[in-house]
C-alpha cells in the first residue's frame, strides 16, 4: 500500500513538473526570450510609428500654415494644449503596442485573444509605463491645506477625495452604456463597408446630411419666444465643460498617408465618404476626418488596465475639467492659466489686449503664435494682422459672437478683481484673483441651471429630471458623459441662425455694419476690433430671434456646406461630422438609449410615428436607415417632437437633465454648497444675472430682464440703473492682526492666499507655474508669530528632467526663469508641439550668408582674373610697340644718315627732290 503511495505521490509531482514546464514555455512561446524586454521593445516600436505620424503631420503643417483650408482651421479649433497632446500620444502608443501583442498571439496560435489573458499584471504596468500612460491612469497627489478646501484646483483634480481623478482634465469621458465597436474594442460603426446592422449597412453620414438634415439659407424658422443669445450661450458653456481632442496625428499610423490624401479607413483617418453624385460634382471622393485620441486608463469600474479587457474597450478623452468652473475664462492647465493671469498686478487680473481697446474697455489677449490662423481683414498688411485670440478654451476665435461671450467674462473678472481690492486692501492678489475666480465659476452655475437649462428642457422635464438642490452627494459622479458631449448637448447646432446682425444705439441694422453670413465671421476676431467692438454684437444678439429647429429646417448650408470656409476652396458638414463623431466614438444606436432613458423602444416605423409626427421625415429615416435600431443617436434624438414648452424632445432632455444634475450633485465646490459662500454671498449670486453681466461690462444702457427672452427694444428691455447685481460687501473682510502675527511676506514668483483651519489664522504659500516651493507650505498664526519663516520659489529646471523630456531630442532645451524653451538649429523650425524640431524645408540662413560670400568671391576671382589678363595683354602690346619703335627709330636713323650723305654727294644744281621720311623730320631727329 505504501509503495502505492509513493508513486501516486511522485506522479502528481512529476505532472506538475510538466504543467509548470509547459506554462513556462507557452510564455516563451508567446514571446520568446524574456517577456518584459520583448514587451518593452513592442512599445518602443508603436512609439517610433506614432512618432514619426506625428513629425510627418507638423512637417506638413509648416508648408501649410498659410493656408487656412477649412480642414486646418477645424483642426485649429481642435488642437489641444501641451498636456492633452502628451496624455494622447501616449494613449495612441498604448493603444497600439496592445494592438500589436494581440495580433502576435493570433498569428502563433489562430485565436484572438485579450491582452489580459496573456499579459501579466507587470507586463501591463511595463507597457503602461513606457507608452507614458502610467501618470496618467495614478490617482493624483492632492494638497492637503486649508486653501484646497477653499478653491478648487484648476485641473479639477481632487473634488472628491474618494475618487480624486473624477471629472479633472485629461480623463477618460463616462460611459453610461457600453460602446458599440465593429471589432469590439475600437472599430466604429461604418469603419467596415460590409459591416451589416440587423442585416443592412449603415448609410453613409453625409448621404444622411443631404437628404434629411440639410436646409438652405433661407429656409430659417425663428424662434418666438427666445434670443439669439440662448444659443450662444449653449454653445459657451457647452466649451467649458467638454472638450474632446482629436488624434494629434493627420497620418495614418501605418505607412504616414497625409489623411487629406486617403479616402481609406485608417488609424487616424476615418474619411467621410460622399455620395456618387457628390463625387463626379466636386471632384472628390471623401471629406477629411480624424479620430478622437483615446484615453488612458479608461474603464467603467476605474480599474487601472480597464481599457484593455472585454468589458472595457477604446474610450475617449475631455481635455476640460467636467465642472461648471469657467474654465472658459481660466482654462484647465497650470500651463495656461499662467498666460491669461498678469501676475505683476497687485489686483489679481488677468491680461488684456495692450494692442487694441474697445472704447475704454478690454479686449481678450492674442496668441503667442503668429502668424495664426485667424482670418484677416483684405488688405491688410503683415505688421496690421489680428490674430487669434487667447482664452480659456482654444475655440474662442470660432465666430465672433462666441468671442464675444468670452471678451464679457474677461471684463467681469478684472472689474470683480478691482472691486475686491478695493475692499479689501490687505488681501494678496492670489486672495483676490482666487475669490473673483470663484465667484465667476458660480456666476456661470447659475445662469447655466437657473435660466438657460429650465427653458431646453421644458419645466416637466427639468422638475423629473434634476429638481431642487439637496446637498453634495459623493457618491455622483460629475465626469461628463460620452453621450452628453458628443450626441445630446449637439442639439444646439440645428438652433444655429446663418445670419449674424449688428445692431446700432437704436436696435436697428447698423447702417455701417452690414450683416453678416455665418461663413463670413468664421475665425474672425478683425471683425470685432476693426467693426465697432462688442456693443453692436451683442445688441443683435439680444433682440434677434434664434434659429427654431424645425423637422424639415434642421442645419442650414452655412454648417453643411461652408463650416470654416474663409477664402479658399473646400468645405467641411457640421451635420456629417457629429454623426461620424458619434460613430468614432461607438455610441450605442438610439433604441438603445431610449431604453436607458425608460422609453419605449421604437421597433417599427408605425411606432416612430409616435415619437417623430412629421411622416416624410420618418420615411426618409427609414428609408436610409432601413431599421430603427440603426438610427444614430444624435439624429434620432434631434427629430424627436418637442416636449411641452421645451426645445428638445424627450430623449436629450432625459440625456442633458441626467448630466446636469450630476454637475450639480457630484461637485463639492457648487455655489449652493454650504460651505462654499456665506449666506450672504449665495443671497448676493443669487441676485445676478446676465443682464447685469452685458451692463457692467458693455456700453448698453437697457438689457432684457431675461436676455435668453426675445423682446422688443424699447418696450420689453429695462434700465441698466434698474437692473439688480452683485453687492461685493458681502465679501468684505476686516483685518484683525492676531498676537505678533503681522501681513504675511511675500514671496518672488510666487503669492499666498489666507485661510481657517480649526480657528486659526493661516496662510498656504503656492509657486506660479514653473517654479517649485522649498521650505513649508502652510504657516500658522501662534502668540508668538508665524510658526515658519516663509518658504521661497526656486525656478524649476525642466531642461534636467530626464524621465519625461521637455524637448524633443531633436531639440535644445534651454532654461529661462520660470519656464524653459526649445531651440532649434537653423534650417529646422519648432514645431506645433512646440518642442520638436522640423524640418523647414529651406536653405539654412547660414548657407544663404555662405553662397552670397561665395558669389562675391567667385565675382571678385573673375574680376581679379580678367584684370590679370587684361594686364599680361596691355604688357605684350606695350612690348610689341616698344620693340616696334625702337626698330623704326633705328631705320629712321640709317635712312636719314643715307639721305645726309646724299645730299652732300650730289651738286646743287642737279639736286633733285627726295620724299622725305617721317623718320628724317627734324622734330624727330631732335628727339633722337
């Protein structure tokens, strides 16, 4: 029995031996050699392909940048800042390094696999580190002081201590149902011609533009209840919630195709195809268009690989924070908001227009970047250019009615910031610039769901979906979702008017300023500075009807057919774009959101009809469409009938309410919250409005009571000495010098902000941008003083960071206080990265000096030459002659001798005349 034993004993160890063997050598098999430096090098070549896409695209970026093709300026509008392009190639790098382990498993074993089948937890975190994903996907490091109770970061980062990363900048969008991918994890809806959906292909986006959403300039419904101001706002505050990169590359990943040049579905790429009768009439196959960059770390559940299993495919990224913050006016980035901030101010302003004024009063900054590429006014010469202006959000530029609403914060900020100091001369101007920051962020909180979001969603809906504020609830989620920013809050493109009017003191057409086709203001900020300035913008916004979005009037040809159109040929369809975009980004069809929404289900067209009542366009929906289930989002939820007293039909009111009650809800910093502003401060925010906004801040003296209200001027519009506003002395606050403890010091490059903590009087130190604090942070008032001497600010070396690079290695990094510059060696140029060296194309400066030297040098041998020669020449001639007078002399001499003895031989009488020589003339012969 015991020999029995032993041997079933030895045989489950040798059994094991061998399964161990055998999973040893499956993993070499997978990867052969060691698994870490096999993924490594995986990673390092997915980074070289997404690099050398993206030097391609700058290369050819550089040769473009005068032309300003409806496609650049699009891409303009869409370029992100610093750290959202660095968090997106890095996800391109992840995303394909994980793409190229999936098809390595498939080719040795003809079975697809997911990465966290074969990958280690390890292996993940080597790829996610080398890709440069890892940062991203860490939960961030919050402060721990009095003032991040007080203010919220300007990344949005640690508003919820639980979940810190939650609705900060550079993060994955929220899925609330999961994606719809033709390969499961990142081909979009219509990627694969042959791709059926319930047994029929998807229609083309733009065949759907023309045929049902599609409408001429004229065809235009306006609307008789609001302004044309509930659109722009709409679309201003839609930028300071979501904004969603696309792939920073224009060439496909595979082979470097100029994306401008392929009607093929490749990574970046994802062209919109046209119809046949498109195609033979503007010679085109296809309109360019790029894919959203992914995001790192995106996951429902918010695990750290959760974009590489099943459940969790490609998400994508909002380079915003998800709060209603005026990030409009601040931006998202330490990086910008140093731009916009003056920080030699005292009074915590942010910068201005130093070229331009308008009236008296400010205009937004331009960008650094000249030339941009903002349209300029004919005729004007380089050293008269308008640029693009700076802001919060890059799309500030987009239309001038848009710059416009951004020009207004800008001027609201800097009058609350003067106002403060006023008040309160003891406060620094970090104390000043962070209360007017904060009261501009609650200001935009209450405008957005007191009096824009009641009047779009109708009042049943607004009551069922979002209600009365009952407090900060941490269990929400404020991320803004896929769906929301890219389907739901897009109704506002069909309320669009393809006019813009300008408006004289009266409210009648500005007999200077004539109006204005959408295509004509496109990235236009000379109109607002060389046309009469702010006042006559916004008087026509006020007492012009919006655009009514009607069945049958959807999107006009403006968006359609001439989006970002300047001078030049070409066009781009706001309509095509957003179904494309919704596509890219696998949002479930529209059933399938009105189920997530509690609605019915529409299986048929007869169960349409209940939804949508205009039969002709139900019939062209399904005639394209073939079945309901196929219907895109976006356009099932923008034709559905209108709920009562609202502008959107039930679907996007469940969408857009779902999503605001959540910003609402899941923000620890919303003005309602107690701790946030006094009783008086929120009974003082309360008093506020937009009409005292455009007061304070314009040279109009009447305004709307509700300016979103369309009225009629001068009846409907009130005095601006009528209309009530903020009283800033519920902000004012007394010094009390507490013991010893006297103003805190201030700091060089840096500032302080005071505060409360457990009933004693503090003071947190912060570096601006680029410098790093030494010494301690948060200094305390005790009896006997401050606790701590104050700390310093040390300029930052970014050029000695080697982990993560400031410059490209094509660049030299060079440290300047503050911050730090790439420099790049002549013929190359700086890139739009603005740390990768391009080739311009042109002869280095140096070689131009070196051929002008070059030509002068070669004309001065030749002229040397030629005098030479000239000489050697002169001196023969000279010999030649020399030697032929010395030879005539010589002659003269013998025959005038001969001559002599002649006349003496012969008698006089029969002497005979003899031809005289020259060489016997006597001057001659006296000269001999």
């Amino acid at each position: 029995m015991k020999i029995y034993v032993v041997l079933g004993i030895s045989l489950v160890v040798a059994c094991t031996e061998v399964i161990f063997s055998f999973i040893q050598k499956s993993t070499n098999f997978f990867w052969g050699g060691t698994e870490k430096s096999h993924i490594t090098s995986i990673v390092e070549e997915s980074m070289q392909m997404i690099d050398n896409a993206l030097y391609n695209t700058m290369k050819r970026n550089l040769k473009k940048r005068e032309l300003n093709s409806p496609a650049q300026l699009f891409s303009f509008s869409k370029l992100p800042e610093r750290t959202s392009r660095d968090v997106s190639r890095a996800a391109e790098i992840m995303e394909i390094s994980i793409r190229s382990v999936k098809e390595k498993v498939f080719l040795q074993h003809k079975k697809s696999w997911y990465p966290t089948d074969v990958l280690s937890v390890d292996l993940l975190n080597t790829i996610a580190k080398v890709s440069g994903c890892l940062p991203n996907m860490l939960p961030p490091k919050c402060p721990n002081t009095c003032l991040a109770k007080k203010y919220r970061l300007i990344t949005g980062a640690c508003n919820n201590k639980e979940h810190p990363r939650w609705g900060a900048a550079n993060t994955a969008l929220a899925r609330w149902l999961s994606p719809v991918y033709e390969d499961g994890i990142s081909q979009p809806r219509g990627w694969n011609p042959n791709f059926l959906y319930n047994e029929f292909p998807l229609p083309l986006v733009r065949e759907v533009t023309r045929k049902i959403i599609h409408a001429s300039n004229e065809a235009v419904t306006e609307d008789d209840q609001y302004s044309d101001l509930l659109m722009v706002w709409g679309q201003y505050i839609d930028h300071d919630i979501a904004f969603t990169p696309q792939s920073s590359s224009r060439a496909t990943f595979w082979g470097g195709t100029d994306c401008q040049r392929t009607c093929e579905s490749q990574n970046p790429c994802y062209p919109i195809q046209l119809t046949v009768n498109e195609t033979s009439s503007m010679g085109m196959e296809c309109l360019p268009f790029y894919r959203s960059s992914p995001a790192c770390g995106s996951g429902v559940q918010g695990s750290l690989f959760g974009n590489l299993s099943k459940s969790n495919p490609r998400q994508q990224m909002n380079s915003l924070t998800s709060f209603l913050d005026a990030s409009t006016v601040y931006s998202s980035t330490p990086v910008i908001e140093k731009k916009l901030r003056n920080l030699t101010s005292k009074e915590g302003l942010l910068q201005v227009n130093t070229l331009y004024e308008d009236g008296g009063r400010e205009y937004l900054p331009f960008v650094t970047q000249v030339p941009s590429p903002c349209a300029q006014a004919p005729n004007t010469e380089e050293k008269e250019r308008i640029e693009c202006f700076l802001a919060g959000d890059s799309r500030a530029s987009e239309v001038i009615s848009l710059a416009a609403m951004h020009t207004l914060w800008l001027r609201e900020h800097n009058r609350l910031a003067k106002n403060l100091k006023m008040l309160n001369a003891h406060w620094s101007s970090e104390t000043i610039y962070q209360e007017a920051r904060k009261i501009v962020g609650a200001l935009h909180q209450v405008i957005t769901l007191r009096d824009y979001i009641p009047k779009i969603l109708g009042p049943v809906a607004f009551k069922q979906y979002i209600g009365t504020y009952k407090g900060y609830d941490p269990t929400v989620n404020p991320t803004i979702s896929n769906i929301f920013s890219t389907a739901a809050f897009r109704f506002g493109h069909a309320t669009i008017h393809p006019v813009v009017r300008r408006l004289d003191a009266g409210f009648q057409d500005h007999p200077d300023l004539p109006k204005l086709y959408l295509h004509e203001v496109f990235f236009s900020p000379w109109r607002l500075i060389k046309e009469g300035g702010l006042d006559p913008v916004i008087r026509g916004l006020l007492a012009n009807p919006a655009k009514l979005q009607t069945q049958e009037q959807m999107m006009n040809e403006e968006l359609t057919e001439k989006l970002f159109v300047l001078s030049n040929n070409g066009t781009l369809d706001l309509a095509s774009l957003n179904l494309q975009r919704g596509r890219d980004h696998g949002l479930p069809g529209y059933n399938d959101w009105r189920e997530f929404c509690g609605l019915q289900r529409l299986e048929n067209q007869s169960e349409l009809h209940t939804a949508i009542t205009n039969r002709s366009i139900v019939e062209k929906i399904m005639e394209l469409y073939k079945h309901p289930n196929n219907i895109d989002v976006w356009l099932g939820g923008l034709v559905e009938d209108f709920l009562p007293n609202a502008r959107t039909g039930p679907l996007f009111a469940c969408i857009i309410g779902r999503q605001m009650k959540a910003l609402r809800e899941g923000d620890w910093f919303w003005w309602e919250n107690k701790h946030v502003f006094t009783e008086a401060q929120r009974h003082e925010l309360e008093k506020h409005s937009l009409s005292r906004l455009i007061c304070d801040n314009t040279g109009l003296t009447a305004v709307p009571v509700d300016v979103f209200q369309l009225g009629k001027f001068p009846p409907d519009f009130k005095s601006c000495e009528d209309t009530p506003g903020i009283n800033l002395e519920a902000w004012k606050e007394t010094f009390h010098q507490v013991g010893t403890c006297s103003l805190p010091h201030e700091v060089d490059d840096g500032d302080f902000a005071s505060c409360t903590e457990s009933g004693k009087h503090v003071v947190v130190y912060s570096c601006h941008h680029g410098y790093q604090l030494q010494g301690q942070e948060q200094l305390t008032c005790t009896e006997r003083g401050w606790d701590s001497p104050p700390p310093v600010c040390k300029d930052i070396n970014e050029c000695e960071d080697q982990m993560n690079p400031a410059c490209h290695a094509s660049a030299k990094c060079k440290n300047i206080k503050g911050s730090y510059q790439c420099v790049c060696t002549d013929p190359y140029e700086l890139g739009e990265d603005e740390r990768t060296c391009i080739d311009s194309g042109r002869l280095p400066k140096g070689s131009l000096v070196s051929i002008i030297l070059g030509a002068i040098m070669i004309i001065g041998l030749m002229m040397l030459t030629w005098m030479v020669i000239c000489r050697w020449t002169y001196s023969d001639i000279e010999t030649i002659q020399t030697n032929v007078e010395k030879n005539g002399k010589t002659a003269a001499k013998m025959e005038c001798k001969k001559c002599h003895e002649m006349k003496i031989s012969q008698p006089k009488a029969i002497a005979q005349p003899v031809d005289k020589d020259p060489a016997c003339d006597p001057q001659i012969l006296l000269s001999m």
